[in-house]
C-alpha cells in the first residue's frame, strides 16, 4: 500500500520532488512549473548536473525531506503515515 501511495503522491507533487531532490533554482519551486523567484537553496545548473552523477547528494536530500515531512510538521501525520515515514 504504501508503494502505491507513493507513486500516486509523487505523480501529483512531481515538479516540487523534482525541485527538493535536484535544489533546482526555479523550476519546480512551490509546485510550479517556473517561478518568478529563484529558491535561496537552489544550486547552479552545472552542480546539479554534478550531483546527478554522484548520487549520494540525491540520497542527502532526499533524508532532508523526510525529516521536514516528518519531524517539523511540514506534511500533514496522516500523508506521513500513508507515506510510510511514520516509523522513524
């Protein structure tokens, strides 16, 4: 179940995990395709590029959105638990 909840979440939300994943500068930030603003976290184009083949700067940032999500209260505890991060 939580396999399913995920796909389904990450389909919906795609271009914010994009942004959160890869700390794009614009695309992605607030679930919008371009924003106005650039993100004060987002990397140049070139180091995103970079961690793309290093993978363990993915991996990183990927255990910095499930503590927000969970610990700091940025998702909801039910979308938490149904995401299977309840556990921790």
């Amino acid at each position: 179940m939580h396999l399913k909840y995920k796909l389904e979440y990450f389909f919906k939300n795609w271009r914010l995990c994009v942004h959160l994943l890869l700390r794009t500068k614009r695309f992605g930030v607030n679930g919008e395709w371009w924003s106005s603003f650039p993100s004060i976290f987002g990397h140049p184009t070139w180091k995103i590029i970079l961690n793309v083949f290093k993978i363990y700067p993915i991996i990183r940032n990927y255990k910095a959105v499930k503590y927000r999500a969970t610990k700091l209260g940025f998702l909801h505890p039910d979308t938490v638990k149904k995401l299977g991060w309840g556990n921790d």
